[in-house]
C-alpha cells in the first residue's frame, strides 16, 4: 500500500471561461467543485493508477464533509482525522481563449495541537504498513516546523516529500528518499533567486548535503533536474497538446515517483513514470483522474526514444 498524507487538502472549484477580461464581468460557461489539494490529488492518482493506496488528511466542516462523500462515492480508501475549521476552498479559473489558468488559493487554517498529535497516530500506523510514503503540502499556519521531521523519523518505508521552505529544511536531516520542491519552492527554501541551469544545480546540493538522499526539481514544461546523491541527469517531459488544466500535475509526478519506488524501479525510470503521470493529468479537466494505461504506454514511447 501506498499512502498519501498531508496536512492541508482542498475542496476545489473549477470556473471555465472562453475569454477572461480583467476588471469586467465574466460568466463561467462551466462550474465544477471536487476534492483536491496537494494530498487527495496525490491520493486519487493513486487510486487512478490502480495501486493499493490509502489517503490521510484532517477534514473539517461543510467542505470535509463534501471531500469525504466523494471519496466514499468513488470508493477510495482513506482516513479523515477532525479538524475544528472547516476544510479550504480554492479556485481554478481556466481561459480557453489563452491557455492560461489562474489559481485561487485560500490559505489552510491552523490546527490545534490535539488535531495535529491525532494526524500523527493515524500517520504512524498507516506508513508502519506502507510499502511507501507521499508526504505532501504547505503546514497549516502555527504548525511546527519540525512536524514532517518528527514523523520521516519514525517511517519505516521509502519517503517521497513534496515541501519547500522551513518545514523542508528542517526534515532533511531525517534523510527522505526523494524531495520533490519545484523550482519556485526550491528558491523559497535556499532563500535566494536561481535564475540559471547552474543555480538550481546548485540548490540542489545543498539539500542533499543537508540529508536528502535525492532531488527531484520541477520546473513547469522545462527540463527536469534529477540529482542522486553525487549523480545528476536532466530529463524532458513529455509534450502535450492541448493542454486542458495543469493542476495537480506536481502531485501526479509525486505519484509516479512513489508508485516506481514502491515496485523497486531505479530513480530515473520512477522519475519517468512520474513525468508520465503529469502529463496525462494535463489532459484532463479535474486533476488526479488518470488513465494507467496511458502513463504506461507514455514510459514506453519514451524508453523508446
């Protein structure tokens, strides 16, 4: 089993608009609402993939209470610890007319200390019987630092950790598997700008120095930096036309990556399976809902090459 856990999942709408003016009125042509935020998203594409997974997140009010039924209405396996605060709501808005998305987002609440040591014990049982971990997500505000930390130290299977800033650098030293920041989120956690190949290369060593034992870095439709211990590779993601929605294409990668580690893939075929992935969620309006057969015809054409 593969699980899924993070500490600030969304209930998301999405608005589709042909053409999007600034400061005028503008109707949707289409509305959805959906479960999403960095873990469902990584839960559902495990789910979509056809792997034993389990999903772990705290829900909260009238838009948990939503997440949970579509869970349960999609028979995905999960576990919903309380939160007191009801769940955030995010916003997609989609330009047909230029491609262009626009995120929305609503900062997660905080949890008190008794909804984060709940998470906690519900987190420890679920990954003693994991074969590998994605652990995902911004910490809601007044949350530790240390709390991915206190947890990577006490898993027991390989850990894929999807977070940038503070809460990044202090779980290093618990030495992840793989940390996966995009490029944005890797500036923010060095603390400085990496405007160039080299910059970015550089960042990432410093995060393996600190304890990661692998880097995956991100960077949109651009090349993919791939650094494993003193080994480094630069990989290109698939292309896709046209592209329908890329949200949740990071937490598909993470994935990927978690589903190739689980089955004992080596890191560059795990990255590739992870590439695939995303690519098949930007073909997609609501994020997460992938076709396994695609991503693996997509790693074969791309072995091919």
């Amino acid at each position: 089993m593969i699980l899924a856990a993070g500490l600030t999942p969304a209930w998301q709408q999405i608005m589709c608009f042909r053409r999007l003016v600034p400061g005028a009125v503008n109707r949707a042509e289409q509305v959805h609402w959906c479960a999403s935020g960095k873990v469902l998203n990584v839960g559902m594409a495990l789910a979509s993939l056809e792997l034993p997974s389990h999903t772990l997140a705290p829900l909260g009010g009238w838009s948990g209470a939503a997440i949970q039924a579509e869970f349960q209405a999609r028979g995905l396996s999960a576990t919903w610890t309380h939160a007191s605060t009801p769940t955030r709501v995010c916003t997609t808005i989609l330009n047909e007319e230029d491609h262009v998305s626009t995120e929305l987002v609503e900062n997660a609440a905080g949890l008190a200390k008794v909804e984060l040591d709940a998470f906690a014990t519900a987190y420890m049982k679920l990954a003693g019987q994991a074969s590998a971990v994605v652990l995902t997500g911004s910490l809601p505000t007044g949350t530790p630092a240390t709390y991915y930390y206190r947890l990577l130290e006490r898993t027991p299977c390989p850990v894929v950790l999807d977070a940038r800033g503070p809460e990044l650098l202090a779980a290093l030293t618990a030495r992840p598997r793989i940390v996966k920041p995009n490029r944005d989120e890797l500036a923010l956690t060095v603390g400085r700008a990496l405007p160039d190949r080299s910059a970015v290369l550089a960042a990432m060593r410093e995060l393996i120095e600190r304890g990661a034992q692998a880097v995956v870095v991100t960077h949109g439709k651009d090349a993919v930096y791939v650094m494993d211990g003193r080994d480094m590779w630069e990989l290109t993601p698939p292309t896709v036309t046209p592209i329908v929605n890329p949200i949740g294409c990071g937490d598909c990668l993470a994935a990927g990556l978690a589903w190739g580690m689980s089955r004992g893939d080596g890191l560059l075929d795990a990255v590739r399976l992870g590439l695939a992935a995303a690519a098949d969620n930007l073909r997609e309006l609501l994020p997460a809902r992938l076709s396994r057969d695609r991503v693996e015809e997509s790693v074969r054409a791309s072995c091919a090459r």
